[in-house]
C-alpha cells in the first residue's frame, strides 16, 4: 500500500533539513547556560559535536539532549551507549521560606559515559548540576513543592526519581510570615505603615485611625484604609525534640502510642508527626496516637517529631514495637456466587456471597484478571479501565491472615465502544493549491463529526551520525502564516503560534472532545531511512521520541514559540518497516509508550499512541508488510491502528480494478490473492489483534485508469492504455498543465496527480459524461465515461454506508477519512462516515 506522494515543495524542505553538517571538534566550546548561539553554531556537549538549527539564548532545559529542536547532532562523539540509572535517595535538608539543599546517591557512569543529573521542579527542568545535589532557592513561603531528579548522559536520559515533597517554612516581614505590630484602634497610622489582626499582615494606603483591618481593607486601589498582604504568626521558635516515646496494649495488628508533651513556644500552636519507619502515618494535635494496620509477630519502628509554623524539630528517639501473634489460624473457603453484572465497553459489576470468617480472622477479598489485582473488603467490586468488545475472566480469592482460599472465576465480554473513531486527515500544505484551511471543517460541519483530527506531517531529521529528531516540516504553514481563516474568531496569536497550529486550537477550544493528533514521517524515502535508523538503537530511538514530544505534545514549537496542549497523541507513519526493522519497530513504539506514559504521570492526561499499518504483505516491489511488523508487540504499545483500506489497486499498473473493495468477487481476476479490505481485517484479527484497535481508512479520492476501456463491468476488471489524465476540478476537461506540482494551472484537479482525482472532482465528472457504478457484492463504486474511456474507483455515501455496517458487524474501531481537503465542499465523505459509525 501506499500514501499519496507529497507536494514537491514539501519534499524540497525536508531534503532541505536532512543536509548533514561536518566539522572538526577541536577548539570547539563546550555548551553552556546564558550563552546566544546564532544558527550553525557548533558546541560540545558531554563529549559529542553539535549544531544550532536555530538561534537561541541557552537556558536550563535547552541543552543539545534535552533540545533536539535547537541542535543536529553532527559528531560521532563517545563511546557511551549506555542510558543511565534512575536516581535513587533523592532528600530534602535546610528548608527555609525561600529555599532547600537537595542531595542523591551518586549513579554508577555506564562504560565510556560522563553522567550529570537534571533537577525538576513539577515537570519543569530547574538546574544541570554535575553533583549530586543542589541547592534550590527562589521558592515562596509555606509553599509545598514536589521535586525529581533525572540522569543524563550521552546516550539519553533516565527515568525520574521517586519525588520529594518539601514544604517551605514561614516568612517574615509584613508580606506574611512573622505578624508584625498589633493593631490599635487608638493608634494613628499613615501610608506604608503596618499592622498585624487576626493572624494577618496588613499594610495602610493612607491616614486612618480606629479603622479596623479586618472590616475596612481591599485591595490596592479599592479606596479602603487597608490592604491584607498575607497571613502571618508571631510563632518564631522551633519545637524541642519530643521524649518519653512509649506503647501499650500493643495487639496482633496495632499499638497505642504515647510521649511527654512539648511546652508550646511564645506565640506557637504545637502538633506532632508519628513517622513508621521514617514514613509519616499520622498528625496528631496531642501527644499520643493508636496504630491499626499492622501485621501479627513483626517488629516495627517508630519515631515523633514535633513542629509549629516555627519548623520541625528533629525525630525523637526510636521506639522499637513487635507485633503480637495472630489468633487466626484457618484459612477461609473459597469466594461463591460469583457474578457478573452491567458489562459497558470499559467496566463490569462484579458480585459474590461474603465468607464466613474463621474465628479470630478479618477477610479480605483479591479480584484478579483486569488491567490490575484489586483487593476489597466487601462482596462485590467495580472493575474499570477495561478494553471494549473484549472477554475477561475475573478471578476471586479470599485472604485471612492464616492464608488464601481457592478462586472463583467468570466470564465477562466487554461491549463495543459507544462512540467510534471517525477520524479527517489535514494535510499541512493543504492551504496552498487546494485553498483548505482547518477554518473550512468549522465551516462545513465536518468538524462537528470528526472524533480525531490527524495532521500530516512532522518532518524528520536525517541522521549523519547522530539519530534521527522530530522537526517541523513547514514552519509558515505550520505556526506563522498570518491572516489564515478564522474559525471562531479573531486569531490571539498565544504563544506565538498562528498558521494551522493556531487554527487547531481555536478548533479544539470549540470542540473539547476533539483529539488532535501529530502524524510523524509519512511515504517517503527520507522518513523511512530515518526511522530505519533512530530505531536501529536504545539511544536513538530514546532521542527520537524525546524529540518529538517535546515538540508535539509538551508544546516546544520553535524558540519563543509555545503551543502546550495543542497535540493529544502521536501517530507513527513509517510506511513501512521491512524485517530487518521488525525488532527495531516494536522497541520504537515501547519507547514512545514510556516517555508518553511517564509524561501523563506529571500532566494527569492520558496521550494517545497508534500507527498506520499495512493493509497487504511484503513482495519484491514493496519489503515492508503485514507480515514484516511484530503484530502482537506493535498491537500492545498502540491504543489504536490506522489501516488504509484503499489503494488496492492504483497507478502502478494499468489493469483496473476496484481501489478499496470489502470482498471478493468471482468475477475479478485478482479473485482469491486477498486484495480486498475483509482479507485485510481477517488477516489481523487471526493474529490475535483486539477488535476495537483496528480502524479502517477511507479515501477521499479515487484511482483512475484510460484508454482501450468499454462500458463492461463499469470499465473494470479490463486493461487500460494509461492512468487518468489530471483532471479539472469543475469535471469538465482535462488540466492543461496536467502532472505538474511545481507551476500548476488554475482549476485543476488538486492533487495534481496522474491515475487520481479527489471526491470533490468525482462529484462533478458525474455531471460531465460520467455514470456512477455501485457493486454491491463487493461494496465498491466506480464511474465511466465512454466517450473518454476513463473509469474512477472510488468511494461515495452508498458504499461507505455499507463499510460502516461491516465494522460495526466486525466490533472494529472505526475509521478515517484521507484526506478532509480532498472531498467535496459539503464533507460528504466524512459525514457519510459519522451518519453510519455514530447515528
């Protein structure tokens, strides 16, 4: 199968960012922060030779690794091959309002390999130190902040650290912290004087007396005598260290806990923490706390600080506990009843009889069989997170401490989504011949159908010896291009960002639900070499997917440049992988899955990952197949897969026949190879590929075939003198300047393209000598004009309506129109697609 070829400009400027650089690494500085780089600076960094794409002024965050978007690897560089491991033993120490000391465990270097460690504040990078600690400052007071650290070197970039909370203590002054003077109802106070009332610092705005601050203060500007300027203590002292930690009644499963209360400091409210172990299980405000949770004839630790919004005191001295042994000593029967109820594409009601308890036990209950082992203390659970049109078998056990009884299972089929995919690929040069803007699929309703919006493409770095890096492939097109269309309004130009990526968010911002997806590489030579090589290695295929969801997902557009949000998912298209790359591939989609699951656990938003799959096998013309790629690996990594269930059968022969058939027909001469749609979907599912992943392509263009053609069959199954000629938009004639992308004609067909015409062309050829064909056996239609000899086979709303009968039949996930600028002005194409998916 192939994806139409991309405009000549579009390739122009990808060869154009895959010109490697070459230069020699001596007397060039090493990378550094606060330094402007103009475009082709060249910079060493962790032993390998870069060089700017872009002019930039460094910042933390934008080194060589951490910023593939400002700088090509171009030096062959170490011998580290080696990604780091994760930070361990990340601690806080020295808080004060404005600051803290973080320390680690220092990461054993990989052979060959210089680590240094990036420090995160949430998920934004903060320092680059080559230590192991920091020294962070610039924090606000009695503010919780949650820090990570990552390793680096040159082979890529670890996991983050386990994080660590830090709350930072209470300033001082009249901003807040220490209460300043008491205010007096008899005191005079003028502009700039300050008070303290109630646990608040305030400040005057002009002359007043006996105007209390607490009834009489606003704002700056609100004309009231006073402004609060944040809540303050007059508490300045640290608590002593708490003694005489004891326990009593101390059982199978808890402890009562007790020690001397502090005497409170001047001005202080004293409250404790019981730390288990060193963790924090509870915050008493008095001196004493009862344990429960905790397991028979085992020893524990415990330890109490006490703290004011002074400080933390230091722990008190351990007090070492053990368990007494438990009275159970029966294990409980096995779980009955066991039913299931209310099955919905993502969740099952499970229910069974509650078991006796053995004398002296507590049951508990594990559910096991879903995406993860649930535990409950009653008979019943809610399982979530479940794939659609999918069977489980949930299996019950019951626990006591004397041990577990023997399961319980059932069966439970999940249902097919309630919603299915109807996907519209915009291709970014969209706007220029064809005049499509996203502004149009606001205008025509089409945006109102589509559930994922697809756009093509990300461009893709070439590798010299470094690895292949997302880029954008037209930045006019893509973010700068003025004056686009509006589709709602007034473009706000946020983060500097207007063209197409403009357009989608004000698209989104009117449509919520809308997921808008990244497609990266597409048909060509230049993406298929690099994909071949960033997959070939760890590190490349760790920098490639870092690359591209800096850019796509985080929202890294260019320097100064910023469009968080603006893409929920990424979309691989490397048409395709040969066997040589079949490991290669599935290891690449892992890779994305990490970094885009990792990402979702500081962001809280779930990213989608799928890719376009071939809908045949690998031959002599095309190495790259269904059965070339590691279905059941590739499957796993991806939430869905786009299959193009078109090009059957196109311009690189000239026999005709029908370009995206469902089924077979006796009548055709390819009958029997499994050139068809259904062949396609059997062939996947055979291998074990859940349903509700696969989604079908619908092309919104046809294939076209002349000459030597007569009306049997529609024109059919017989062989053509050539492909079609281009044709005129308008269906009348034949495009002066024919297959010609760089210098076209007004009016032609917009693909520009021999042996095709898009759906909006086909509409209009019906109306000039054309007849419509619909064969029903193998849900196809074509259109042939006698005079010309010519036969389109392409898809309308009849046979579309009966394709979206046949996945529904099939509990797939949808489908998706190529291309949304490609069909006619109303979105026939694509509303025919909703009308049959989600009526």
């Amino acid at each position: 199968m192939k994806r139409i070829i991309l405009s000549a400009f579009l390739l122009c400027s990808l060869i154009a960012l895959m010109l490697p650089g070459a230069a020699s690494a001596q007397s060039i500085p090493n990378w550094a922060v606060g330094v402007s780089y103009s475009v082709g600076s060249l910079v060493m960094y962790q032993g390998v030779e870069y060089k700017a794409l872009q002019a930039n002024v460094s910042e933390v965050g934008w080194d060589p690794i951490d910023a593939p978007a400002l700088w090509q690897q171009v030096g062959s560089g170490s011998s580290c091959t080696t990604i780091p491991s994760t930070p361990t033993g990340l601690a806080a120490s020295g808080t004060t309002s404005s600051g803290t000391n973080l320390s680690w465990s220092a990461v054993t270097s990989p052979t060959g390999c210089s680590v240094s460690y990036k420090v995160l504040q949430g998920a934004t990078s903060i320092a680059a130190p080559t230590t192991t600690s920091d020294a962070v400052t610039g924090l606000s007071p009695s503010t919780a902040y949650s820090f990570t650290v990552e390793a680096t070197d040159a082979a890529g970039t670890s996991a983050a650290s386990p994080a660590v909370n830090v709350t930072t203590l209470a300033g001082s002054g009249g901003g807040g912290g220490t209460c300043g003077t008491a205010w007096s109802a008899t005191a005079v106070y003028t502009a700039g004087m300050t008070a303290s009332l109630g646990g608040q610092n305030y400040v005057a705005n002009y002359w007043t007396q006996n105007q209390s601050p607490a009834t009489n203060s606003g704002g700056a500007g609100s004309g009231l005598p006073w402004t609060a300027t944040g809540a303050c203590s007059s508490c300045t002292t640290v608590p002593i260290v708490p003694t005489g930690l004891v326990a009593s009644g101390t059982t199978s499963s808890g402890t009562n806990l007790t020690w001397t209360a502090d005497t409170t400091p001047t001005g202080c409210t004293v409250s404790y923490k019981v730390l288990q172990g060193g963790s924090s299980i509870a915050t008493p405000t008095a001196p004493s706390d009862v344990v429960t949770g905790l397991s028979p004839s085992t020893t524990y630790s415990f330890t109490v600080e006490a703290t004011d919004s002074a400080g933390t005191s230091a722990a008190s001295s351990a007090l070492n506990v053990k368990t007494s042994a438990s009275s159970c000593t029966t294990k409980p029967s096995a779980p009955t009843g066991l039913t299931a109820s209310g099955a919905t594409s993502s969740t099952a009601n499970l229910s069974w009889t509650a078991v006796s308890a053995p004398s002296g036990c507590t049951i508990s209950y594990s559910i096991s069989g879903g995406p993860s082992t649930l535990t409950s203390t009653t008979a019943s659970d809610i399982e979530s997170g479940l794939a659609p049109s999918t069977t489980y078998t949930f299996t019950v056990v019951a626990t006591d401490y004397a041990g577990t009884s023997p399961g319980t299972s059932v069966n439970v089929t999940t249902t097919a989504p309630s919603t299915l995919m109807v996907g519209g690929w915009f291709e970014e040069w969209s706007i220029y011949y064809a005049g499509y803007n996203i502004a149009n699929m606001q205008t025509n309703g089409v945006a109102d159908k589509l559930t994922h919006l697809f756009y093509a493409f990300s461009g893709l770095t070439a590798p010299t010896s470094a690895t292949a890096a997302c880029v954008i492939a037209d930045s006019y097109a893509d973010y700068q291009k003025l004056g686009m269309p509006q589709v709602t309004g007034p473009y706000s130009g946020a983060g500097g960002v207007y063209g197409n990526f403009g357009a989608i968010q004000q698209l989104k911002a009117a449509h919520p639900n809308l997921k808008a997806i990244i497609s990266i590489g597409g048909a060509n030579a230049a993406a298929v070499s690099a994909f071949t090589s960033a997959a070939s290695t760890a590190a490349g295929r760790t920098a490639l997917a870092s690359s591209c969801i800096n850019i796509f997902i985080q929202g890294n557009i260019a320097s100064g440049i910023t469009a968080p949000g603006l893409f929920d998912g990424i979309n691989i298209d490397w048409e395709f992988p040969t066997p040589t790359d079949t490991t290669n591939f599935t290891a690449l989609l892992t890779e994305f899955r990490r970094q885009l699951t990792a990402l979702s656990t500081t962001t809280g938003k779930t990213y989608q990952l799928s890719f376009d799959a071939p809908a045949g096998p690998s031959d002599a013309n095309n190495p790259g197949g269904f059965d070339t790629i590691d279905i059941p690996g590739t499957f796993a990594q991806s939430d869905y897969v786009t299959i193009d269930g078109y090009n059957y059968a196109g311009d690189w022969e000239l026999a005709t026949n029908d370009a995206s058939p469902i089924y077979d027909d006796a009548a055709d001469p390819l009958n029997g190879t499994g050139n068809t749609i259904d062949a396609t979907v059997n062939y996947y599912l055979a291998k074990g590929v859940p349903a509700y992943k696969y989604t079908m392509g619908f092309p919104a263009y046809g294939a076209g075939w002349t000459g030597g053609l007569n009306s049997t069959n529609c024109g059919e199954y017989q062989n053509a003198t050539a492909v079609s000629p281009v044709p005129n938009a308008n269906g009348a004639g034949v495009c002066s300047t024919g297959n010609n992308q760089s210098s076209p004609a007004a009016g032609c067909d917009t693909l520009l393209t021999n042996g095709l015409a898009t759906y909006g062309t086909i509409k209009n050829l019906l109306s000039n000598g054309y007849t419509a064909c619909y064969d029903s056996t193998r849900i196809a239609t074509s259109a042939f004009n006698p005079t010309t000899q010519t036969v389109f086979s392409y898809d309308d709303a009849t046979s579309i309506a009966a394709k979206a009968t046949y996945i529904k039949a099939h509990g797939l996930g949808g489908g998706y129109v190529w291309a949304v600028k490609d069909d006619d002005a109303n979105g026939t194409i694509v509303k025919a697609l909703a009308a049959g998916l989600n009526p």
